[in-house]
C-alpha cells in the first residue's frame, strides 16, 4: 500500500515539475528509475524495520510468560520457589526466532515458525543433588503450559556446578526424560514441584 501510494506521488511531483517520462539517463536507469528504486528499498527497509519490533516485542512477551511460569517452581529441598533462591532468574531466559543469536551451544536448526528458548539457571551449592530434578521441572512445566512451538534448551550457568556438563546431557537428552517420567516416585516429585501454588 505504501508503495502505491508513493508511486503515486512519484507521478505527481513529475506533473508539478513538469517532468517527462523521457528523462536523463544515468547508467542503466533514468532518473525518474532511480528515484523510484531509491523510494522501493527505503519502503522495504522501513517494513523490515516495523516487522523486527513486532517480532522482538513477541519475544519478549514470550519470555515473560516462560519466567512466570518457571519462577513459581518449587524447590525440591527447601520450602522456597526457584526464582526465591535465585536458582531462576529473569535473564537467564532467552527467545530468539533465529537459532544463531541465543549461543553456539544449541545447535540444531528448527522450523521458521519454531522459537528458540534458551533457560539458564543457577543451582543453589555447586555439588548440588537435585539439579537434574530442577531441569527436568522447568522442562515439564514449559512443555505442558505453552502452547506455542518452541525448541527448549536448559543449561545449568557455566561454571556453577562441579558436573555441569553431564547434567546438561541429561536435561536435554528427550529419551533421558521420557524415561525419568515413566518413573512414578521421580513423577510424583516432579509433579509436587511444579503444581500451582494455592
């Protein structure tokens, strides 16, 4: 629509100034060409523009909603939430539509219409116990709240935990997971973690 109406624009100002369509030539293009390419990628630039603050506000009111979620998660030792012991924190959550923003960890492509969801968090001792279990919560809790696709990758903050790499394994590893929910105590746990708060 813009461009319709500049093109129009473009033929008004050549009546007003009198201006023929057989106009100097500069290289390939007239004048009158040149103006109008000139006008076109402007046009496109500022669409571009208003489609990356749409889409960067979307990101960001998908990364709020994916903190609320996970910041009610309870601990499973002490009677506090995660976002209570800094184990969650607002910037530990990361949204992107394109895969190589969020890191060079996460690896795999995805869909054009899939966002990337990167979660750090931050374990409470660095020989803590339970962070695969937290890992697991968060994942449990965002798969079964959000509706929107999204590829989830949890990472335990480097350098915060003595087997931090092995446990990222594990809470991204889809069959690692399926088989710790087939578990029915280690279900239960999760399940008494992520419940909502009365």
């Amino acid at each position: 629509m813009r461009v319709k109406m500049l093109h129009s624009l473009i033929q008004k100002s050549k009546v007003l100034f009198g201006v023929k369509n057989e106009t100097p030539v500069l290289g390939n293009e007239t004048c009158s060409q040149a103006f109008e390419n000139a006008v076109e990628a402007t046009t496109q630039n500022c669409q571009s523009s208003v489609l990356d603050e749409e889409q960067l506000k979307g990101n960001e009111e998908f990364r709020d909603t994916i903190y609320d979620h996970i910041r009610n998660i309870r601990d499973p030792e002490k009677p506090a939430t995660l976002e209570d012991l800094n184990v969650v924190y607002e910037d530990g959550v990361m949204v992107s539509d394109d895969i190589s923003v969020l890191n060079a960890m996460i690896k795999p492509s995805t869909e054009d219409d899939v966002r990337v969801v990167r979660i750090e968090f931050n374990p409470t001792v660095p020989h803590c116990s339970l962070a695969t279990l937290i890992g697991l919560c968060i994942r449990i809790k965002l798969e079964r709240n959000l509706v929107d696709k999204f590829k989830l990758d949890i990472f335990i903050k480097k350098g915060t935990h003595s087997t931090e790499e092995e446990i990222n394994k594990q809470i991204n590893d889809k069959e690692r997971i399926a088989a710790a929910m087939e578990n029915p105590d280690l279900r239960d746990l999760v399940e008494g973690c992520i419940q909502e708060g009365d």
